[in-house]
C-alpha cells in the first residue's frame, strides 16, 4: 500500500492472512471473503451513483455487514457514520440529519424501533441476516447489493487519499445533544494501529499478538470497537463478532471459537463474570477495558477468575490516549497485588501522544501522583474541532490541544490516574472530591453491589458528596459510615471526602454505553442539572 | 506530536522515559539529556545559518553523537547523511560530492583517513569524545556546539513537515557507484517503527518489548542500524550504543548492560557465537539478522547458544520489507527444528508492505514454494527513485512499485523465501540456481567455515556454479562431490545444482557490510566481472 487509507490496509494483508477466519455469529468468512463482498458493494455503490464523500449511515449490531461497508465505504471514498442504535429516538435522528447522511444501511433487527425512520428516507437499505431477510417487499436488501456487485474494485479506490474524510460517530455525553466528529482515514488507520502497538510493545494485561482470535464487544459505533474493527487484519487475529449475542451466548463463543482477546466497558466485564461464575468456570481471557472507572472489587474479582487486563483512557473526541501498562521494574505477573493495581489504575500515553495534567490557569500540575488537574491531549489522530460546532470547537480544541474534561493526576513516569469526569466530580469548599475515586473505595465494600456518588448542593460548601448505592446483602448507612472511617484513618482519602448521605436503590440506570448515568440518577433524586 | 516528524517523536516519549538510560560506550545519558543536548546542537547551527534543507553529512561509529544529531538536525530541518566510513576513499568523496553535504561531522577517530577531505570542507565539526578531544587547534568540536546552544527549540522545529527529506544515505553494491535514497521524515518514522510493531505483535525469535535493552551492531549508515537509532524511545526500551567495541567489548557490554536485543548480519553474528565460546559461556540475546543469507549451521549453531533471531529482508532501496515470524499453527519454541528453520529462511512482509514474486514477463510467479521469481515491492514508504539518477531509478522504480534485483520463492501462507540477489545467481542452461541456497547446503559441512558459490562462464551452459570454500578442517574436493551427492540423492537439491568444482582459499574478502564480497572474489579467481 502506498498510503493510509482503510481499505489498502485489508488488501495488504490478504497475501497473508486472506484464509484467516471471520465468523460473524452463526456466519464463517475470511478476510479473503470479506474483502470480495465489500469489493462487490463496492462495485453495485458506485455504480448507484454513491459519490465521493457522500456519508452513509449505518445501523447494525457487531456483524461481518458492518466490518465490509467499513471497507466498501473506504473503496467508494465514502464517509462511514456509525449510529449508535441506543440513543434515544430523537437524538439518533438528530445524528443523521446533522451528518447529512444521504442513505442508510439498517439492520433488519431494528426493524420495529426504526419504522418512522424508513418513510423519510428513500436510501434505504436493509442489511439482513441471509439472502431475503426480514425486509419489506421492493426494499434493497444488502445481500441484493453483493450479489448484483462485480468483483471489480472501483477505480475510485485508488484516488481515496489519506486525509480524506473516513468516518463520523457522535459522542454520547449525559447532557445536550450529542457532538458529531469526523475523521480521516489516516486517523482511522493510526490511532487503532497504536491502540495494538502498544498492547504487544508493552507488558500489558491485554496483551496482543498474532496467535490471538479477537472478539471486540465494544460496538461498532464507539469509534469502530475501540480500534478492533481495524485492528485484526494489520495483526493477522483471527476475528469472531458476537452480533446480537447475549452474555451467555458470549461465553459460548468464546469457547467454541477460542477468543483470547476481547474489549468491554467495566459492566460489560462485570455481567460476563457473573455468567462465568454461575457456570462455576474459569474466564482465561485477555481484555481492554475502559469507559467508566474500574473498581478495585472488579478488578480483583477478575483476576481471580483468570480475565487479565488493560485499561485504556480515550474518547471519541481525541481517540485512544493511554493505556496501563507494567512498568520496566515491576513485577510482570499481571495478577500480582502492585502490577493489579498498576493495571487498574495508571494509564501511560500511546506512543505519539502528549498528555498534559493542567490547573485552571493552563499550567502544568506538579506530576506527584497527588495534585489532581484536567487533562489536555496532543496527538497526530487529533480533529481540529467537533462536526458543525464551532462553539464547542473553540471551547475544547484549543492551540493544536484538546481540553478533555477529564480529572487526573500525574506521576513522575508519566503515567495518568483518571480519576474523574470534571463535570461529575464535587467541588467541595473550593477543592475537587473525585467521586470516581470515591465510587472505587466504596466498591470495596463486600456488601455494595453498584455505588453512585453525586454532588448535592450545599448553602455552606457549594456541593457536598452523596452516595447512591445498590446493595448485594442487607446494608445500612451506618456500615458505609463506619467503612469509610476506617479508610479516613487508614489515610487513603481525606475526611472531607466522606459522603454526607449513603441512600440505597433497587438499581442504577445505565446511559447507552453501560455507564451509570448520573444525569438520570440525578434527575430521580431531584438534585437537578449539573 | 502533531506529525510524523523525527524530532517529535523523541519529545513525545520523554514524559515516561526521559529518564531511561542512553549508554555510549563509557558515558552514560538519559533520553532526556540526549535531547537537551540536541536541542542545544539545534540551537547553535541555527544560529551559525545553516538552513532547513542543507545536507549534513556525519561520520561516526554508533555513539550518543550521532543519535543527538538524529534529532538536532530534524529540528533544524536540515538533511542527515550518514556516511559510510567503510567505503573505499572515492566513493566516499562520492557521495559527499553527490549528496551536496554542506557541512561535515567527523568522528576524530576517522582523523587520519580523512586528513585529504579535511582540507576541501571548511564546514567542518570535529566529534570527540571528550570536551577537547584530538581535533586541531582551532578546529570547531561537536562539544563546542553543545556548550554554546542554548536550551531553546527552535521556531524551525515547528515548521518541518512529516513530507520534508530527513535522511540521505548510499546503497553498497558490489558494482559501480554507491547509489544515494533520500527519505523523508515519515519514512524513517513508519518503516523503523514497523520493525517494532511486527517484532513485538508476531512470535518471533527477536521478540522486542519496552522490557528489552536494545544495542544496534548495525552501523547507523545502514538505514539508521536498520532503524534501530529510531525505534528505542518509541517502544521505551534502554539503549546501548557500542561506539567501537571490539568483539570481545560488545560481549562485555552485553553482560554489564544487560543488553537483551541486538541486530547484526551473520558475520557479526558468527564472530560473537566464536567469542562467546571461546569464553565457554552462553549468549542469551534476541537478534535480527539479515543482510545476507542465514546459513542452518549457523542458525543451529546460534540457537545451540541460546541466541534466537528473526531474518530481515530488505535494503536501502526499500528499507524494511519482511521479517521471519512463527505462524499461527507452529510450535511457537524458537529453537525447535521446523521453527527453526521457517524463522531462518522464511519472512513474512511488514503490515502495510505488499510483495509480489515475478517472472521475467512481470507476472506473479505461483506460490508454491518452488518456483523461483524476482521479488517486487511496494510499500507506504518507497522513494521514487534513487537520488538524481534517473537512469537506475526508471529501471528499478516502476509504476508504484520497486523491482529489487533479488530471486525468492513465495509459500501459500504469504511468506517469502529469499534465495538470492538475482545478479548473484547462476543462470545454467536457461535455468535459475540460486547461489545462496547452494551455500546454506554446503555451510551445514562441519568443514567449511565459509563458502561462496561463484557462475563460471560456460559454453554449453550459459554459466555454470563453481564453490569456494574456507575449511575448518581437512577438507578436499572430493567430501564435498560426496556430501553433495548425498543431498542430491535425498532430493533437496537437484542434480544439475552440484557446483560443478570445489575451490579452496585460506579467507574469503569481506565487504564494507561484512557480507561475502563476491566481486573481490570474482577478480581474484579472474572470472570478470558479472
């Protein structure tokens, strides 16, 4: 290949991996197979007048469909956005008009919720399970589209340049409308090459390699599975996508087609511990996990189930950022007490990537791995601003920087403890309590199955820390009090961290990516927007 | 780091290892004083006007001097050209003249013979080892640089772009002029960096990772010791540079460094093996070799030492292209016998890099492991040519792609057998016989120390095979008609390969790379030149 562009990256790789598997739920393909069907949507898309930059949505589970439009789209110089089929309907509108997506690409499973949809876009195609589907009849099916495609690549692919648009996806943030990026292909390409760089450079948990079969069951839309939409080709892994399995089925997967590696946000992690437990087996896996904080519960409670991990730091606005890591002088083991708690904690910047902890002011945090500040990125995969926004744009890209939000503290090698959404954390009396730090502690407690903390208004301190928890055995307020003394004596957090008030619920909701979603949590409780 | 530029990639990576150590032969530096005294080189020649594009040639052996201008001239924007001090004085001049280098940066070990360019550079700049070093009174010194920069970047820095030249450095054929590849800092950047990424996410025999402490064998003036003057900081690995050590010195510094990886070619390989034993000790090292074939007695008698190793294939006309990698289904022990043997002969192209074995009419040869072809490559980092010499360049760069003169064979699985340099082989009655194979065959005689098979013009044949051998013991023509029949006779080679005379020589003449120099050969046994 001459140049980064997506679709070069797969073609490149056939020589050598073209007869590795993909299966895609009941489905078997090759990357060699792969490659032909998405030469052949290719070929039918072009010829249906897809022009160059068109964008194309595309609303699908983790199937083989939505891995060949990645390269299909790439061929036709189109612009793959990626529908996060869990918004709410009004804001999953709101993404396609404001992407001026010009057709879309649906998965007969969302039949039913996208009904309304489909009278007001005349682009429609269904992407179905086998050769008819569930599709209304004179619908295009995608099945139709490769079998009417030749295998032929368009010569269109070979004037897609590396700084072409490739891909647009949204954030998913609790608050406003969601904020629509775009990227190019070379990003595409660079940031998720890093993501697997760094896994097989460096003494990780989620070690990567080429003996790895891979199951991403981060979606699709949550910037291409992490990178692992991209990824398994350039390493040569065996891929298996979970489509619509279900945690069991998950499992099931796992051990009929002996994945090694997969990625998952923490509750994901969490549920597939559960099944694992209630069938009284082991979980040999290697995972990168992230999105929300990883308690210590979680990550002890994974070890012993033999799962090893990394955690990665980033987001859709900057990408892959950082990912934990052994350091040189610790203990390799991975399920070691330090190395857990390194590997659960302290994330190291991607090679390329500049990290800076900043105060208020702009100016570096002293990096003691105590003085907490926000955390500015700087990389060669960074977009100049967010999708037709340029009031958010100015906010947060900033000077070649993007101003994340996030809270952190830095050690002396460079490492990063994220320790909490900004917005989320409480600012008590002038001074930050990171209620994800906080929510880690309170995790610890044998007896707290999911915890909450959340900011409450307060007339003398501004706001004071409350904790929601939903509880594994019978537990009191006064428990949590007494624990959280033991861990204000033990000096492990100061005592005007302590939550004012410990309330219980029957459970906590989740936002669309399996986070805790605060905002609704706050909403219920009454303590209003943050 | 906003771009693919050589100097920001050091900058990026010193928040976590800054503080590794850099070991120059006797002195020691951190990542980080590496870079401040970069900087303060870049500082002072900027100021002195040399100017974003000037060429800087620089001769010296792999020290901490010659890394720093690595990144000095990088934020300079001027053009590094490491010259080659083994070539002969007029190539040399060569490609000084060729290259326009503007100024000279000279080891004052080469002090005595380069006494004559002395005199035609006034742009001159003494490397010493120490603050006064042996330069002549009134001289300037690299040491000088260093004390009169100032700890400031400069504006320039910022403006180089991933697209501009960075390096400059000659091809050694064994015939005509050295040839001048001129690559630009993204270049130098993504193939040295795949190097990393494919040893790391393969199973490989040179398995590298931020554990590792790396010392280049290879001199900087081959492609940046194979890019190993470029990756170190990237994957966050110690560096030991090994200035000139002597045999017996790099061993020493293996053991004081706690050296783990190392890349050399077989010769450097043979003289470490023959220094280890001597000293009845093992040589626990991961080395990538290449340059020149692997012979399996070597490679057994490597892996009987506890070294195991990757095979690299490639050049200064393309620079990294394949590496030896254990596939998927092969046991994954280095030095088990069909591991063994796939990592010493079979190579498996970068990601990115796409190879294709030609015949003579320019189509792809079968992939059967037999049939032999010229080997082509195209690559995201591949010149346009050679550096002002249209004429090679139109013959060896063509349509995207770069016709590399060496004869493989290519397996199913993708992976490349390179059996020779096609102007090596032998071409007898119309026929290929790949010199190369013909002496890892005659290598695996306990006898022979070190063979080169040489063509003899032929009047039946076009050109038939004659062998020279180096004997470790006794030795006659006639052992080796009787070890050839034999492997005739158990089909590893067929009949009409058998040299047809068996030649002996006290030493066989080494080129400036340490490979066999068959040329030198050729005129000494008077059979013209090829």
């Amino acid at each position: 290949m001459r140049r980064l562009v997506i679709h070069d990256l797969l073609y490149s790789s056939l020589a050598q991996y073209g007869q590795l598997e993909v299966v895609s739920g009941p489905r078997r393909f090759t990357y060699q197979s792969v490659w032909e069907r998405a030469v052949r949507v290719a070929d039918r898309l072009t010829r249906m007048g897809v022009r160059r930059g068109a964008v194309i949505g595309v609303m699908d589970v983790n199937s083989h469909r939505c891995l060949e439009l990645h390269y299909a789209l790439s061929m036709v110089g189109a612009v793959i956005h990626t529908l996060n089929f869990r918004l709410a309907a009004a804001d999953l509108l709101y993404t396609i008009t404001h992407a001026k997506d010009e057709w879309l690409f649906v998965w007969e499973g969302f039949a039913g919720p996208v009904d309304k949809l489909r009278d007001q876009f005349p682009n429609w195609v269904w992407l179905t399970d086998g050769d008819s589907g569930g599709a209304r009849e004179g619908d295009r099916t995608y099945e139709a589209l490769v079998a009417e495609g030749r295998l032929v690549v368009p010569d269109q692919a070979n004037r897609v340049a590396e700084d072409d648009p490739y891909s647009i996806f949204y954030t998913t943030g609790t608050t406003g409308r969601p904020k629509g990026m775009r990227y190019a292909h070379r990003d595409i390409l660079l940031a998720p090459l890093q993501i697997a760089n760094h896994l097989a450079l460096h003494q990780t948990g989620a070690r990567l390699s080429s003996a790895d079969t891979v199951m991403p069951l981060i979606p699709f839309f949550h910037i291409h599975a992490w990178g692992a939409a991209i990824f398994p080709p350039y390493i040569g892994a065996k891929l298996v996508l979970p489509e619509r399995a279900t945690v069991k089925e998950q499992l099931e997967l796992i051990d009929r087609e002996g994945v090694t590696w997969s990625n998952m946000v923490p509750t994901q992690l969490h549920m597939l511990l559960d099944e694992a437990e209630a069938a009284d087996r082991a979980l040999p896996l290697r995972v990168l996990t992230g999105g929300s904080l990883l308690t210590a519960g979680l990550a002890q409670r994974a070890a012993r189930s033999g799962v090893s991990f990394s955690l990665i730091y980033g987001g859709s606005d900057q990408l892959a950022t950082s990912i934990s890591a052994i350091p040189r002088d610790m203990d390799p083991n991975p399920s070691s007490p330090d190395t857990l708690q390194a590997l659960s904690t302290r994330t190291r910047p991607l090679p390329f990537v500049e990290v800076e902890v900043r105060d208020d002011s702009g100016l570096a945090v002293p990096q003691d791995g105590r003085t907490m500040g926000e955390i500015w990125v700087r990389s060669p995969w960074l977009p100049r601003g967010y999708l037709r926004d340029e009031e958010h744009s100015r906010a947060a890209y900033i000077d070649g920087w993007f101003r994340t939000g996030d809270l952190a503290v830095s050690f002396p090698d460079g490492s990063l403890y994220v320790v909490d959404r900004q917005k989320d954390a409480v600012k008590s009396g002038g001074e930050w309590i990171p209620t994800g730090v906080l929510e880690a502690v309170l995790s610890q407690h044998p007896g707290v199955a999911a915890v909450a903390v959340l900011a409450q208004p307060d007339d003398k301190w501004g706001e004071r820390p409350i904790a929601v928890i939903q509880a594994r055995t019978a537990l009191s307020g006064a428990d949590l009090r007494a624990f959280m003394d033991g861990e204000v004596a033990s000096g492990r957090i100061p005592r005007f961290w302590v939550p004012d008030r410990f309330q219980f619920a029957e459970t906590l909701p989740l936002t669309s990516t399996g986070k805790i979603h605060k905002a609704a949590l706050r909403e219920t409780l009454g303590l209003g927007e943050q």
